[in-house]
C-alpha cells in the first residue's frame, strides 16, 4: 500500500449533540511532519476535533482519513488501528496502577516482550522527561507537574503490535490550561522534544498564545462549529483578521461575543 502523505484529511467532518451543531462540514489536511494548532474560544469544539482523530467518538456526517485510511470504526474497534497518541489536559493516569505500568500499558498486550525489556523502555522514556526512579511509585505520590510529565512519557510509548510503519500522530489537549507562565514554558518544552523525539505529527489544541507561537508551524481558528481562519504562525502573529485579532488581543469587541461562546 501507498504510503500517504496526509497524517490527517477531513472532508465536511460534522458533528452533533442532538439539535446542536458542535463541528460543521470541517476541511483540513495535516501533512506528515506539521505542527498544527488548533485555537478558539472554550466551547468551540476544539477538543472534540482531538476526540474523533483520536476514535473516542464518531462523526455524525463527514469523512476523516488517518494516514490515508478512512476511518468508520472507534478505535477499540478496529484491528489495526493507526498509532495516535491522546495526552490530555490532566493526566488521565490509572491510580491503582505504578508509573511503571501506566507508562507501559500499552507494551504488555505484546506477549513476545519480557518483563525486563518492557521495564527497560519505560525507564527510557521517563528519563526522556526528566523522572528518574519513579516507575514504582503510584501516581497520587507524584506532584502534579511530575505526573504531567508522565503522560507525556506514555506518548513516546510506540504500540509494538501495530503493523503500520507511519510516524505517530500526537494529540495535545489544552496541555498548558492554568499553567503559570514558567510551568508552561516547561510544558512547551516538553512538546517540542516529545515531537522531536516521536518524529510524528502533531496537533495542539490551546488559547494560550505562548504555547500556540512555541509548539505550532501552523494554525486553525474554530469558532461556531467552523474554521474561521488558517494559516502559518508567522501569519498568525500579524494577521488583522477580526476573529484572529480578537482572539490574540483579547478583545471584548469583535465577531466573537459573550451569549455564542
């Protein structure tokens, strides 16, 4: 099979609670490699987008391919599924569970891999965001930045059982929502080297503008279910479209009001 160029391509994706349009007839491409940020208002369906690339929900209408496969299935579903990586806005650790197996979880549905080399390539990856001695611990006894920086060594974690030889996407969900400057900047960090590191694609969901400049080569802007406004960060920084400038200098004026969002 052809290997794709796109990590993502949507056609008219939708979808909807009911009588609400949440995301309506989305069209975007994610080439391999990019570094996307998706920005809005809270409530404009930015995390929805990340839960339907990462299969947690189905859209109501609308097409959505995956490093050039369509995909009609969640993702406990399918048989090969495509390696995407969901680091979420908290951590989402299992705390009956050691840093150890959180972080390996996905390495010990391989049968083939021992005890010794799962151990082995977790305490790599926690070393690769600064936690050392850790993989006995519970999540409850780490501080919460500590546990931040272990879901991001749960996203270098590459499921050895999938058969695709495509780079991984990375999905980031707020990552730094009510961060103080300094902790975000160490969370922008950790982007940037998890990207490097993972040598995938990546998508940022945020209304932080210091990780939207720092993580992204490109940039959305979702308001009302719809993209409003698209391209490089560069652009991004100067552009004086109304839903852009609004967004980036906080502006009560403008298209986007109080009663829509």
């Amino acid at each position: 099979m052809k290997k794709s160029k796109h990590a993502v391509e949507t056609k008219n994706l939708s979808i909807s609670w009911g009588e609400v349009n949440v995301l309506n007839q989305l069209n975007f491409v994610l080439n391999n490699g990019e570094k996307l940020a998706i920005v809005g208002p809270s409530g404009s369906g930015k995390s929805t987008i990340l839960k339907i690339l990462a299969g947690l929900i189905l859209p109501t209408e609308g097409e959505l391919k995956i490093f050039g496969e369509k995909q009609t299935y969640l993702r406990l579903d399918q048989n090969n599924p495509p390696d995407v990586r969901l680091v979420f806005q908290n951590p989402a650790l299992l705390g009956s569970l050691t840093i150890e197996e959180n972080v390996g979880f996905l390495l010990n549905k391989n049968k083939k891999l021992s005890k010794k080399v799962i151990h082995g390539i977790v305490c790599e990856c926690l070393a690769e965001v600064g936690l050392f001695n850790v993989e006995n611990k519970l999540p409850n006894e780490l501080s919460g930045g500590m546990q931040k920086r272990v879901s991001f060594a749960r996203a270098l974690i590459s499921d050895q059982t999938l058969s695709s030889n495509t780079k991984p996407l990375l999905l980031f969900d707020e990552p730094t929502a009510g961060l103080d400057p300094i902790a975000s900047s160490r969370i922008e960090d950790l982007i940037n080297k998890t990207n490097h590191k993972a040598n995938g694609s990546s998508i940022v969901v945020s209304h932080v503008l210091s990780t939207i400049e720092r993580t992204s080569d490109k940039v959305l802007m979702l308001y009302g279910g719809k993209f409003r406004w698209g391209g490089s960060i560069d652009e991004f920084k100067e552009s004086n479209d109304p839903y852009v400038f609004q967004f980036r200098n906080g502006k009560l004026d403008g298209p986007m009001q109080p009663k829509d969002i």
